[in-house]
C-alpha cells in the first residue's frame, strides 16, 4: 500500500474513528455503531485468477474492517480511495461475495468436523442446514480525491448496457459511497475525521479555512499527533513542530498541535507570495515596454 493507504487504515486502527467514520458516512452522524461493540477482524480478501496460462494470487484487500456485535453480528468495511476506480462497483461485490464465500466454508467446515449433515441429502449437499443465516457485509467507500467530485458508477446498473424491460431480472448493487468533495460540512463527525475532511476538502480555498479555523478554534488548537499525519498526508500540508505542545490527560503524556496557528500563517504566507508575483509580473510589464 502507497503513503495515504497505510495512514488511512492506522488512523482507522482506533475503533472510536472507525465508528465515527461509519456513523458520519451511512448514518447522518447518529450514533448507532459503538466503538465498545467493534471487534477488529481480517479485511474480506483473496481470489485467484489465471493470466497467461499461469494461476497468480490477487488480494481485494480492504482497509479496516471490523465485526459489529450488536443485535446481529455485522461486517463492516472502510476502503478509503484517493482516485475514482471506475470498476469499484464491481471490486466491492467480488470482495462480499469472497466474504460470504468464505463464511460458508467455515460453515461447511464445522458441519464436515461434526457429521450432522449426513441424514438431510439436501443440507449435505448444500453443505449448511436449511434455517443457517450469513453475517451481512456492508461495504462503505471513502473518496478522499481532491481533483473534481466522484464521476464513477454507485450502481451496477450504471455500468451495464440495459434497458428498462430487463432491469428486473438483473440484480442491482449499490455503492455505500462518502464523497468529501460533495459536502460543504463535516458536522456530522466528532473526531478529529471532521479536521481531515474539512482539510481536504477545503485545502485550496484560503477564505473558507480561515473561517473555519475561527469557528472551530477550540478543535484546531488541539490536534492529536495521528490525526496530525493524516492531515498532513491526506490534504499534502506541513504543521511544524514548534506548533505542538505536551498535555496530560488521565496520566497519560501526549503531544498536541495547535493547527489554527499553523494554517493561518500559511495562509498569510500565500498572500505574501501573491504580493511578490503581482511585483515580479508588475516589473516584467514594464520592462517589457521599455524594450519595445
């Protein structure tokens, strides 16, 4: 995985941001995934295909994925994405179907260990009895690309050449996809998620983040260090190290940074640039009528 895969899915090791990212991405912002009920679990992954004549291994890895105990045991996985994949819509339903896949194995697994199958022929064949139930999958993409907005499929229908007198014989699968470059606001995060988005989304725009620095002062002041790097890999910005300081909170030694200092200097830096190419251009005009 390149520089932003890995500090995407560390910052994602913190089942707190986890379940910040999913409550802010599929739900509005309402709390219904705790961080107590996550369980960190292997991502859905591994399928093999054959190319020239030869049998190579080719793993669908997701970014975080975790177990959600609630009322039903869930799956849940992140993949953070920094570019539109146009087929993601079809690498989202080879990764479920893997994972489904692989549940049923283990499944059959058990029943193959215990041999109670043997007097129903259609649950051994099927190697499951009849009133088994699979975990469900849920699959939330995060398009972090600054360039322009997502312009790929959300719908298998999208990609495929169909009509409307077909569509009902032909399964739909639809993309959980969060766009940062289709929000104006983040308020529905309460971790530091909401700092990185805004930075992404809103990291060309001077006026907008010196406004949001001075309505979110409290916040920028006190940024945690991994949310620090995600920052500064995710919208290519630099928070020195003069802008950090120590805090203790619960025993617990830990260094913070104060990002409104840091992204308002930047900010009147780049005006300070501007003055000097505006002088420089001012300069070359006039010398360039003196010549002629």
């Amino acid at each position: 995985m390149g520089t932003k895969d890995v500090c995407q899915s560390n910052y994602l090791d913190d089942p707190v941001r986890f379940a910040d990212q999913v409550n802010g991405a599929l739900f509005g912002g309402r709390q219904v995934v705790m961080a107590q009920a996550l369980e960190e679990t292997d991502p859905v992954a591994g399928y093999q295909r054959k190319e020239g004549g030869r049998r190579k291994n080719y793993r669908a890895m997701a970014d975080k994925t975790y177990f959600w105990k609630d009322k039903l045991i869930r799956i849940i996985t992140v993949e953070n994405q920094n570019y539109v994949d146009y087929r993601m819509v079809l690498r989202n339903m080879l990764s479920e179907s893997i994972g489904y896949h692989k549940q049923w194995r283990r499944l059959r697994a058990r029943h193959e260990q215990r041999g109670d199958l043997t007097d129903h022929a259609d649950e051994y064949l099927s190697g499951m009895k009849k009133d088994e139930k699979f975990f469900p999958i849920i699959t939330l993409v995060v398009y972090f690309g600054t360039e322009h907005a997502w312009d790929g499929a959300k719908s298998l229908y999208e990609l495929l050449h169909i009509d409307d007198e077909m569509k009902p014989y032909v399964s739909d699968y639809k993309l959980n996809l969060y766009d940062c470059m289709a929000h104006e606001s983040f308020a529905e995060y309460r971790t530091g998620l909401r700092q990185v988005f805004e930075m992404v989304r809103f990291g060309k725009d001077k006026e907008k983040l010196k406004k949001i620095m001075e309505e979110s002062a409290e916040a920028y002041s006190s940024i945690d260090s991994e949310t620090r790097e995600m920052i500064e890999v995710m919208a290519n910005v630099k928070i020195r190290e003069e802008y950090g300081h120590t805090v203790h909170e619960n025993g617990v030694e830990e260094r913070r940074y104060d990002m409104c200092q840091a992204i308002l200097e930047m900010i009147e830096d780049g005006r300070m640039e501007g003055k000097i190419q505006g002088m420089i251009d001012a300069i070359t005009e006039l010398l360039e009528v003196d010549l002629y």
